[in-house]
C-alpha cells in the first residue's frame, strides 16, 4: 500500500504565506497542514509485539530517532523520525515500512498550529465589576452564556459536573489562578490529573520533552478554556458552567507555539486511559477527511464509550466544505460558535453623583489625552441617544461656556472624533466624554486639538442612563482619577446586531464526503475567562475554542441528570433540542444553514431532561449521484403517558458553493437560492406508547430549478412537536448536484510549470533547467536556471492527489512504469497525497523522483491527476488531470 505523506512545501513558509495570498487574495489563507520531515507514526497490526519494532527497522538498515512511544489500548504504534536520510530517502524508506508485515499503516507526522482565536482583551487579575459580584452574590447564575444555554437553569437545581472528570488537551493551565485551583494540582485538587507532553521549547518539529506537570504561563489558551469549564469564585464574579467538575489536563503546545499529529494522538490516548469520561480539546485544522489519523483516534476513543468535543475551526470566511480535522471524525462532536449576547468591556473606573447623592461607579475607556483627576458636572451635547451627528457641526450660539463641565457626545461615524472635539472646544470645552454607538467602546484620540486636556469613552448603556437623566432635569457630576491611580472593572454591554446568532468565523461543513458536521452551537464569540496571572488574569476570546468546552461542560450536566455518558445519547438529545438560529447576514429570518450551526444552539435542561429520545442526530441525504431517498429513525417516548407526535420541516437557506462563472469556492456569505427541499413523511402523526417507540421514513425531495454545477447545499430541520410539550428537530442536509463532478478541481490559473529561482511566475515550455546531479535532493540548485518546481492549487479537497514525472520524446533509455494509463519514471517526491484538504502545494525537483533514482538527461512532464470524489482510485477515468509544460533536464 501506499503510504499517506502531506509535504511541507519545501520552499519555505514565508514563501507559502506569498503564494496564497497571491493565487486567490486570501486575507486568511490556510495551508496544508506542514509535516515534520522525515518524521512518521506508524501503527502497527493487533497483536504484534510492538517492542520488537525498532528491532525490525535495524534489521532493515533504517536507522529512527524514537519520539513518541504510542502504545495505548486502542493505538499500538510509535512516532519516530528517520536519520541519515534525505527528505526523498525517507519517502522511500517509509515505502518499505509501510510493507512491513506488522505494520498495518504509516502517516506523516503533521503540524498543528494554535488556535486563530481572537484576542478581543486580556485583563487585570484586580479588575472588578460590580454588575457581575452582584450576579455572584444573588446566587442565581446570569452570566451570559449560561443563560443562552440554559446552563442557569440547571445550575439552580444543584447541578454542577460533580463526579464527571473531564479532561482538556490544550495549550496547559495556570493552577496557581485562585478561580482555578490557587497553586494545587494533583489529587484533591481542582486539576487533578494530566501531564505536559511537549514541555516549555516544543515548535512540532524538534523533540518534545515531557513533564508530568502541565503548568503555563506563557500562552494562556488552556487556562481560557478550562475557566469556561470550571473557574471557581473570583472577583469577576463569573463561575464555569461545571465547577465541581474533577479536571484534568494535558499540554500539547509549548511557549512557542506549534504542536504535532503524534503529540495529539498521545493526548487523546492518556486522557482516555486516566479514566476521563469527556475529552474536550479546541485545536484543529483544514481538512474535510475522516481517514486523518488524529481524527481517526478520535473516533475509535468515541466508539469505546467517552464523548469528545472539538472545535469546528475558526475559518468561515473560507466558505463551504472546510471541516476541521478532527472534529470531522464521525462521531465527534463538532462545535460551532455563537456570538454571545453581551460583550464584556474592560474599562477604567471612576464614579459619578446624582443630585449630590452618593457615588455610583461607571466604567470609561482611556482617551487621548488621558484624563487627570477632574471632578465635574455633566452637559450633554444632545438629549437624543440616537443622534448620529452629536457636534458634526458647530454648536449653538446659545451654548453656555463648556470649560466647567465634561462634554457627553456620542460616538458618530458621520464626522470624527476630532472634528466633535474641535466643535466642543470652540465653545470652551476641556474634557469630553464619547458614549459608544456599540456594543463595544473605543480609544478616543483627540490630542490634535490641542484645547482639549482630557477625553475618554464609556458604553452605550452608561451613556443612555446618563442622558436620561439629565433629560429629567438631575444634575450628574462625573469623578475622574488618571489611570494610574485606580482600578479596573468588567462592564458587559448588550450586542443587539448579533448577539444570539451564528459567528461569521465559525467553520463550514459539510466533510466532502457530505456528513453533517458540525453537530450543534455554543456561545464562543466574546467570552470572559481566565487567563494566567502573568498575562493578565483574565481575558476575553472569541473563537470556536471558546464554544467547544462549553458543550463539554454542558455535556457533563446533562449526564449528572440523565444518569448516562454515552456519546451517542449525548449527542441525539443534544442535537434534537438545539435551537436553530437564523442566518446573520439575512434580514428575512430564514434559518442559518446547517452546515454552519448544525442542529442549532445547545439547549441544556431540555436536553437533559427530554423524554423524547431520537434515534439520529442528523440525516445526510449526500449528493444527487449517491442520492439517498428515504431515510429511517425512531421516536422513543420514555414518559408515563401515550404521546402523539406531529412530523413537520423547517427549510433553511440553500446555499452555493460556487459562484456563477468562478472554480474557487465562493467566500463567505456564499450566494444563496430560493429553493429548498420538500419532505414526505410515511406518517405525518404518530401515537407512541409509553416506553415504546415507533418508527418514521422520511422521503426528500431535493430543490429543483437551481444550477447544480454550483453545488448546491440544501438544509433544513425535521420538525417533531409532541402532546407533551416536547419539540424537537433533527438537522438534514444534502447537495442537489455530484460531488463527483466538482467543476474544475485544479486551478488551472495556478497548477503550472515554476523556476525554482522565481515560482509564482510560469515557466517557459521546453525550458532547460540546468541542475548538479542529484546526489543531495534535499538542496535546491543555486544555478542561474534553478529548478523545475510543480505549483498545484487545489479548488476542492481530494482522496489521492498525484503528480508524475513523464518522460517526453523517450528514445528508449528511460525506464518506466505505467501508472493509471501513463508511463511515468516516478513521482515528484512526496506524491502521491492522500486525503487533501482545499489547499495549494509548491514542490520541487530535481532530476529524482520518489523512487530514489535519477531520471537521465531528456526532456519530461509534470502530469497532476485528482481523484474526484467518491471517485475509484484504480481508475483512470474517474482523476481530472493536468499536463503542465514540458521541460528539458540537464546535468550540470
């Protein structure tokens, strides 16, 4: 068999970085994954002596440097890293180990990057916020994410993860937080198990350097998340939604970011074997495949009976079909983000007097200049919350002198900060206040006018409460001290645009294959945490990564009540009471896809105590060309009384995949159609007994009139309301057009021909390129020709991705082999790539193929062939090919 091998493009990333901005002008371009050169997991048959490995590799003359011991109950295997080897010698070394009779399959060693989440703020540990201790104090849990999950309502009957040891494989945790175990790890403790697998200097290429102590400081992801899951009493007066919760913790990136297949494959192995019963991890990467070994353990680790929450990924602007591995395990559950209603701010603090009455405390945002001590009254330019052109224009001639008072405007994007300013200061003004427009505030500079000594911002909220009352007539004197002189709070303001709805960065599915991923939506956009004591103690992050743990949390809660941690239990009752959401950048209130929120946002307490169980979490009627026309599921009532059900459907937005006249994906927002999908029901009411079931068929109907060489994704939900008050759904998508005739799977704009010495640019047909003969392949030629370079961009993801060497006006003295119809001497090295995502490749070579002989001096072809999907890779006719310019090699 042939061995799967994803290259790191071997001309360098920053060279990467270039060449994916320039072939599609990708702001946030994702790569393929890069691999670790020369570097291997290799796992072998049941039953085989996995000690006497190494023992087989010396036999056989293959000399590897052990990285990762990698036998587990359900992996036997290890990692290593070839020595003494180039990077085409070990292609073909690892060739031969995949022929090994123990050997059941061998993978490149893969990169991990961090998690792109955004950084919104990181905060003071002495920060505070009065509106939140009073949430605290209350004891009823209102904290934001909590409430749009129904975390609250559980949380007030008593639930809160005792007895559920949940373990998180991420960046590591800073126990030495007080809301998160204030310096104690170990048994007894809040963290009570886990380990540091890469230590504080692993980059995904050299050697780990484990510990058993997973303490961080330096990076701060691991301690956000967990905080989500189980922060304890602090003064920010948030709890995680699963404090009581047993955590564990696993370290899979250092201080310098970058982590590793095998690494993760480790993790999610020892958390399974120290008994957690979730894993939770928010890492991932482009992929669409559910063959990628991480994914693979993933699905087996479910399989055996522990759930697992992974991030979707957090690159939506990149559209359909981009699924991250490895929450594009089957099983796994994938977890898109929500934007949170309320967006947390951290501000300065000062305080303000009503009427002469006692201090209220406000929070405001440092201007420029900063503030000095002041104390005055308030005056405010309008009385109008809504004014959009607060001091555009000159004031009043009937303005009093401003210079005793702050100058309250609001926030306007019809003229500047410094033309309000200006505007104010004409008429004596020396510190101004702005109040925000939005959810969130600003810095405020207005240090050019140079009247003006002081200026700041605070929320909408503050600013409407303080225009209110002045419109009554009640005088508000505003207390200001510099920031260097007081303390810090968290204010939270409502985000009334989209606050409750799907984030825009939230990965799309479906897999390739057309599974339903992902399953189901947390809140993830703008999410106060925890963060480590050197960073700032606290932070807010947006990202899928903050969406994930939630649900493992929430997972937790749930099998507190329903007394079961079986993931597909979990995941049907999870799903089934999901709130679908409607689509954020739609004004008509259709309903978000479904490959962008799967069954919709997570509804706690009704998932935990539903009586109607499901037998699917979601339906995949796949494509026209494997069109599946009746599906099955059962309606399980486990209540004490007969329930009638009534079967009904809710369509969501159809969307394209491509736009009209282009063959690279469409960005996010896709174009979207009219037309949705029609079902039948074999009934449309259905009696269940008490603690029976009965089974349903639903037929669809895929939408006609729509361009199916666009690809198409329909969706909708299956509706299910029942007598006793139950409603559920389960999400179903299909594509009404053949994956299999994807249009234009390579780029033919960008798979060409390159010059080593100038890639991006084609290269002349019949160019000669004059190269050392290929003792080292590892060096790329220095001649003023350099080498010939394969550039290959690929529209849509691929099982086998294949690029030979063809030899051109063969006189006889090359030998050959002939490869689905072609007689080739070889491949560029590193080729055949199994299981690609939508990404691009910059190889090189030159003069030796993967076989590790050089071809003679002649004249050859770079014939790239792509396995369409569903596509049989025996053959021919099923790969779209590309012949690229022919080139002559000389030896130097």
């Amino acid at each position: 068999m042939r061995i799967q091998r994803v290259l790191l493009p071997l001309l360098g990333e920053a060279l990467i970085g270039i060449a994916s901005a320039a072939i599609h002008d990708l702001n946030d371009a994702v790569a393929a994954a890069p691999i670790v050169p020369g570097a291997y997991i290799v796992e072998l048959h049941d039953h085989q002596d996995a000690d006497s490995f190494y023992g087989d590799l010396a036999a056989a003359n293959v000399e590897a440097e052990r990285r990762l011991d990698l036998s587990y109950s359900l992996f036997k295997g290890y990692s290593f890293r070839l020595k003494n080897v180039s990077n085409d010698d070990a292609d073909v070394a690892a060739q031969k180990i995949s022929e090994m009779p123990k050997v059941r399959k061998v993978w490149p060693v893969r990169m991990r990057s961090l998690p792109k989440d955004e950084v919104v703020w990181v905060g003071d540990g002495a920060a505070a916020s009065l509106a939140l201790k009073r949430r605290q104090e209350s004891a009823e849990d209102t904290f934001s994410p909590h409430v749009l999950t129904q975390v609250d309502k559980l949380r007030e009957e008593g639930f809160t993860g005792t007895g559920v040891r949940i373990g998180i494989i991420d960046t590591g945790i800073d126990y030495k937080h007080p809301a998160l175990g204030n310096g104690c790890f170990g048994p007894g403790c809040l963290f009570s198990y886990g380990s540091d697998l890469v230590g504080d200097d692993y980059n995904g290429l050299n050697l780990p350097a484990p510990d058993p102590d997973p303490y961080d400081n330096c990076e701060g992801h691991g301690t956000h998340v967990a905080g989500i899951i189980a922060a304890q009493v602090n003064e920010l007066g948030f709890l995680g939604a699963a404090p009581d919760a047993t955590m564990g913790m696993y370290r899979v990136f250092s201080c310098v970011g970058g982590s590793s297949d095998d690494i993760l494959i480790a993790a999610f192995n020892q958390a399974y074997e120290d008994g957690s019963d979730i894993i939770t991890a928010s890492v991932g990467g482009p992929s669409g495949w559910t063959e990628d070994p991480w994914a693979v353990v993933v699905q087996r680790i479910v399989e055996a009976g522990v759930p697992c929450t992974v991030s979707a990924g957090n690159e939506g602007s990149n559209g359909l079909f981009f699924a991250s591995t490895a929450a594009n395990g089957k099983g796994v559950a994938a977890v898109a983000s929500i934007d949170n209603t309320e967006i947390p701010n951290l501000l300065i603090s000062a305080s303000f007097s009503v009427d002469n009455s006692s201090e209220e405390v406000f929070g405001w945002e440092l201007g420029n200049p900063a503030y000095t001590n002041v104390s005055l009254p308030l005056w405010a330019v309008s009385n109008n919350t809504e004014a959009e052109d607060d001091a555009c224009d000159s004031l009043p001639e009937d303005t009093p002198d401003l210079s005793g008072y702050i100058v309250l405007m609001r926030q306007t994007s019809n003229c500047a900060f410094y033309q309000q300013a200006q505007n104010v200061a004409d008429k004596g003004a020396k510190n101004i206040m702005f109040y925000s427009n939005s959810p969130t505030t600003a810095q405020v500079y207005v240090a050019y006018v140079p009247e003006i000594l002081g200026a700041g911002m605070v929320t909408a909220t503050q600013g409407t409460e303080w225009i209110s009352l002045l419109n009554e007539g009640k005088p508000v004197v505003l207390h200001v001290t510099d920031e260097d002189h007081t303390s810090k709070l968290v204010e939270s303001s409502p985000d009334t645009q989209y606050g409750g709805l799907v984030s825009a960065f939230t990965t799309w599915g479906p897999t390739w294959e057309v599974d339903v991923k992902p399953q189901f939506a947390a809140p993830g956009g703008n999410i106060l945490s925890t963060y480590p004591l050197d960073l700032g103690g606290y932070a807010v992050l947006s990202g899928t990564s903050m969406a994930c743990p939630l649900t493992a949390a929430i997972y937790a809660l749930i099998s507190q009540v329903r007394g079961t941690l079986d993931p597909s239990i979990l995941e049907r009752v999870v799903s089934s009471t999901a709130s679908p959401k409607v689509w954020a950048e739609d004004a008509s209130g259709r309903l978000a896809p479904v490959p962008q929120q799967g069954g919709g946002l997570v509804q706690a307490f009704d998932a935990a105590y539903m009586t109607t169980i499901l037998s699917v979490a979601s339906i995949s009627f796949n494509d026209t060309a494997n069109f599946i026309p009746s599906a099955n599921f059962s309606i399980q009532n486990l209540g004490p009384d007969d329930v009638t059900y009534e079967l009904g459907h809710v369509a969501a937005i159809t969307m394209y995949t491509f736009e009209k006249g282009e063959i690279y994906p469409a960005y996010y927002p896709n174009p979207t159609a009219d037309a949705s999908a029609t079902l039948e029901f074999s009934d449309s009411k259905v009696t269940v007994p008490a603690g029976g079931s009965v089974d349903v068929t639903v037929m669809p109907t895929p939408p006609s009139g729509l361009d199916e060489t666009l690809l198409p994704v329909y969706s909708g939900y299956i509706t299910i309301n029942g007598t006793n008050g139950d409603s559920l759904s389960i999400p179903y998508l299909g594509v009404a057009g053949s994956m299999y005739s994807a249009p234009k799977m390579l780029d033919p704009d960008w798979t060409f021909l390159g010059n080593s010495s100038n890639p991006l640019n084609p290269a002349p047909e019949n160019i000669t390129f004059v190269v050392p003969f290929p003792a080292n392949p590892t060096d790329i030629p220095s001649t003023r020709t350099g080498s010939p370079v394969a550039v290959i961009q690929l529209n849509v993801g691929t099982r086998l991705l294949r690029c030979d060497v063809v030899p051109l006006d063969n006189s006889g003295n090359v030998t050959t082999t002939e490869v689905l119809g072609v007689q080739t001497v070889g491949s560029v090295p590193n080729y055949p790539i199994e299981y690609s995502p939508r990404t691009y490749y910059i190889s090189w070579f030159n003069g030796m193929p993967d076989n590790g002989v050089a071809v003679p001096e002649g004249r050859y072809q770079f014939l790239v062939r792509v396995l369409r999907i569903f596509g049989d890779p025996e053959k021919e006719g099923d790969y779209e090919s590309l012949a690229m310019a022919p080139f002559n090699i000389v030896y130097s």
